[in-house]
C-alpha cells in the first residue's frame, strides 16, 4: 500500500516502470477466456468481458505473452484520457487500439496472433488481470479435385481423382460418398490416401485426400463426391455419373423384323454385346460367307430368298470366339392359275380350271365370283349364268396371294318368255319379253310401244313396253345380237272391247293375266245364257198355265192337239 500512495505522487508516465519493476501483480482466479478471430480481419479482445472498471480506477494496460513465454507490452490507457500510449515496438505497434469498453483491436489477423492477451486494471485499491486466449480460424480458400477420372474398370482398381481444400485453419476435413453414402477405406476395393500440408510462411493448412476405387457393372452412373467438414464451412465437389468399362461377356443375334420374313424383303440383323464400350466391329456369317462390318453392329439381307433361310451367326472381330446364332425362317406362296384374264366360251362349251399353289406352311384358298364366294367352279357344260369374274385367293398367316379370270359365256339370244298384263284398270297392256344370250341382244317390238325399260344381268335379258290397243293384236318380240336371233308371238285384245284372246302355238299359255281376261268374258256369256233360259222357261210355264185356266172355264180338256203341241215346242227351241 505504501508503494500505490507513493506512485500518487508521481507522474504517469512512470506507472508502467514502476509496476514492472516492483512486480505488483494479482492473477484472476479464473480461468483464461477464448476469443476466435477470423484470418485476416480485425481481433476484437474483450477486457473482463466488457464488465464496466471500478471507479478509482487509475489506468488499464493491455499486453501479451511472447513465444518465449515473455510479457510483451502493447498500450496504456489512463482513466481520464481519451487516447491511450502505444508502448508496442514490434509488429503490434501499428495493428493495436482500444476502444471505449478498454477492448483490444489488432487488426489483421494471422496464425502468430494466436496467444494469450492480458488486460491489467489497476485501481487506487486493488491491481486486476484478465488473460484472454486468441484462436484464429479460416475456412478453405479452394475446394476443389484434380487428375479426375474418364471412366472406371470392372474389377481393377482406378484413381477417381484427388481432392484438396487449400489455405484452412484448422485443416479441412476431407470425406467421400458414394451416391450420396459414405465410402469406408477396407485397404481393397476402396483405398482412401489423406494428407496435410502446412504453408510455412502463413501457418495455413491445405488437406489432401485421394480415391482409389475398384468397380463393378453395377456402378455404372454413380455419383462420387468428396465433401469438405470446417468449422466456417462446408462444400461438396461431385464426380460423374461415372462410366465403367468391362470386356464383353456375351454376344447375340437379332433379327430385326416385326413379324414372319417374307421371301422378297429386306432382312437385317443385329449383333448385341454387353461391353462397355460397346464392340463396333463384328464378323455376320451369311450361309456360305463371312461379312465384317466396322462402325456399325447390323447388315441386311436385301430381297431375301426362300434358298436363304438356314442358320445365321455373328461374332465379335477381337474375339471370334464370342459368337451367337438365330434360324432364319423365310416365308413363301406361290400360286398359279389356269386360265387367267378374260375367257370367252361358247353356251354349251366345257372349262377346265387348274389351280397350283406351293408354300412354306399351311395354307387356306377360298373362291369368290363377282365377290361373292362360291365353290371352286366345274364347267362341263357352259351356261350364260357361268359368265362373271372368279378369283381364287390363297393364305398363310399374313401372307396372301390372288389370281382371277373373267368369263364370258356367248351364243345367240333364246327367249324364255313372253308375257302380258293389264295396267291402270285394263286401260294398257304391259308386254315383256325375257331372253338369254350374250353379247347383250337388242329387242324389236311389231308394235310402237312406250314406256320401254330394259335389265341384262348373267347373260339373262328383260325388256318390257306399254302398249294401248284399240284393235286386238298380235304382237312378236324378235331378240338378236350378232351370233343370232330369236322370235316369239302373243295374242293381245282390245282395251276398249275386251274379247276372249287365245293365244297361238308360239305364244306364252301360260299367261295369268290373259287367262283371268279369257275366263271372265267365258263366265259372262254363260251367265247371260242362263238368265235368258229361265226367262223362255218362266214365259212358258205363264202361257201354259194361262192355257188350263181357259179350258177349265170351257171344259175342255187342258191337253191341245197334236199340231198345237208341235208348235209350242218348235217355239220353245227357236228361244
């Protein structure tokens, strides 16, 4: 105590001679605080954690412990002044300053600021240090993996690459994963190498971490990543997805066609292989020969023939013994049809079809005639009803093949028949005339006629007209084309004076419409006979019975003579 009121006395600026050489000092109780600094920046050292000093206090003085665990002086701030004395004669005399709560600021933080400060108060009654520890910290400048890998190999061991994280305090920590799941060193198949670098000049730290991997098929596209841990950050720097190469283990053929091959088509095939990179040369043996193809694994077979199916391999040109194989089965159908195109036969003629069919399989054949199926068509004896278009169709699977031939039955024109009929209440006469023949034959009428409409189907011919007789007629249909011609006969009767109408040897008997005609002129001259025969019998029987009455008045007998009998029967005849 004598020596605090002696310094009283004194001036200031011995305060710090006198306490370093009296060597006045009491120690906190408590430990030393931490305070971490950013590289580079300024260093902010708090004194007795910014807790305001006692109110007699004198001065505060900061300093620091040497390397060689020497004190080391930095500035002294009296209580009542307002700028403090830089005592510092080393790197700290221009980085130093305090501010208002008596913390220490050294600007530019470096690895050598790394030691203990200590912040001295001294009072009227006491004399108080408080020892701050400074930790300086940096986060890596560069993250980053060189000598990268191209692609991996199966079952052999390669370098991914080699990651770094540059100019670190304290050092990075370096880690790798694999699709996102970290990869363990087993001194096998994952051989991790890791190793620190210290930059003597700054005291920084560069971490290096390198991969050694061996892979298999099923890492194809992973994703590696080495990730950087620091306590001011953490990265990540990715690889891939990754490649991996692998020999070919085996090789097969495809043929490349979406159904059955068909003789005629363009065939091509593929050779596959599972390597990695994938082969692009290969040998394709065609039946007899070997063909190489380079940059490309297919070839086509233009046109193929049905003589080309059989066995077809390819194998690889590096190792011919990787081969692979496949049947090529050719689709065929040949069909032939005998005649063909347009055939013209005489009515009565024979035709004799042939059809030949060859294929690779099972076939159907089916007939049609103008469209419609039929049978297949015999002719031992031609009709006009033969004359169409047949096509014989055969098929297998998709495979489909069709011949025809147009037939066309001629000969000269036969009618079939010869009719009539009554039109709008018997006021016309409808004729028709049917025929058979071909070419198509013409029609001539031996009457004018209207309304004339004709149909010709299958050699069959129709032509019918409107006739108004006034007369009865008879009326003939000549039929003919250039192989010949044909007649025919029929009785028509007046429209206006029906009268019973036969007709002659060539006319249709059959016509229904003349017989009604016929029957009902029959049924009323019949009828009028009778009406009129019961008219004679009722007129006799008054007269007779007129007669009796006379001679019962008379008394005569009620018989007359002979020649009175003979007369009245001579006149019942002639009625």
């Amino acid at each position: 105590l004598s020596a605090l009121q002696y310094l009283r006395k004194k001036k200031w600026f011995c305060y710090g001679i006198i306490l370093s050489t009296l060597g006045m000092r009491k120690t906190l109780p408590w430990a030393t605080e931490n305070v971490t600094a950013l590289y580079g920046q300024t260093i902010v050292i708090p004194c007795n954690d910014r807790i305001p000093p006692p109110e007699d206090t004198m001065f505060i003085k900061w300093k620091y412990e040497k390397k060689d665990n020497s004190p080391g002086d930095l500035l002294i701030k009296q209580a009542h002044s307002d700028s403090p004395t830089i005592q510092a004669t080393d790197e700290y005399k221009q980085r130093v300053s305090i501010d208002k709560d008596y913390s220490l600021l050294i600007t530019g933080a470096s690895l050598n600021d790394q030691r203990t400060f200590t912040c001295m108060v001294v009072s009227e009654s006491n004399l108080l240090e408080y020892p701050v520890s400074v930790l300086v910290h940096k986060a890596p400048s560069v993250v980053e993996i060189q000598d990268q890998f191209q692609f991996l190999q199966k079952d052999k061991p390669v370098t991914l690459g080699t990651c770094s994280a540059t100019n670190a305090h304290p050092p990075a920590t370096l880690t790798w994963t694999k699709n996102g799941k970290p990869l363990e060193a087993d001194g096998k198949t994952v051989i991790i190498t890791s190793s620190i670098r210290v930059d003597p000049a700054t005291g920084l730290s560069t971490s290096f971490s390198t991969l050694q991997y061996t892979a298999t098929k099923e890492d194809a596209g992973a994703v590696f990543a080495c990730g950087s841990r620091h306590a001011l950050d953490n990265q990540e720097r990715k690889l891939g997805p990754s490649t991996v190469h692998y020999p070919p283990e085996k090789v097969s053929l495809e043929i490349l066609s979406k159904g059955p091959i068909i003789e005629g088509e363009n065939v091509t095939l593929k050779c596959h292989s599972d390597g990695n990179p994938v082969p692009t040369s290969f040998f394709f043996h065609i039946k007899d020969q070997k063909v190489r193809v380079e940059n490309s694994s297919t070839y086509t077979v233009n046109a193929i023939s049905r003589d080309a199916a059989g066995e077809y391999k390819c194998s690889l040109v590096a190792d011919e013994k990787m081969e692979a194989s496949q049947n090529v089965v050719v689709s065929y159908l040949d069909l032939s049809l005998s005649p063909t195109g347009k055939v013209v036969k005489n009515v009565g003629d024979s035709l004799n079809v042939t059809m030949e069919k060859a294929a690779s399989g099972n076939v159907t054949v089916s007939w049609t005639k103008d469209g419609k199926a039929v049978t297949k068509p015999t002719f031992s004896k031609l009709t006009f009803a033969d004359s169409g278009v047949y096509a014989c169709k055969v098929s297998m699977s998709s495979l489909t093949r069709q011949e025809s031939f147009e037939l066309l039955v001629e000969g000269k024109p036969v009618i079939t028949s010869l009719t009539k009929r009554r039109a709008d209440e018997g006021k016309y006469k409808v004729l028709r005339c049917e025929a058979e023949g071909a070419p198509e034959p013409s029609f001539q009428w031996s009457v004018n006629g209207t309304d004339e409409k004709s149909s010709y189907s299958n050699g069959r011919v129709a032509h019918t007209i409107t006739v108004t007789p006034r007369v009865n007629l008879t009326v003939t249909c000549i039929v003919s084309n250039k192989l010949g011609d044909d007649s025919k006969t029929i009785n028509v009767s007046s429209s206006r004076f029906p009268t019973v109408e036969r007709p002659n040897e060539e006319s249709d008997k059959g016509s229904q419409d003349d017989s009604e005609d016929q029957s009902k002129v029959i049924v009323g001259v019949v009828v009028g006979l009778l009406i009129a025969a019961a008219l004679v019998g009722l007129l006799y029987w008054l007269y007779m019975k007129n007669s009796r009455q006379g001679s019962w008045k008379t008394g005569e007998k009620d018989t007359g003579t002979s020649e009175e009998i003979k007369k009245l029967e001579e006149n019942s005849h002639s009625v």
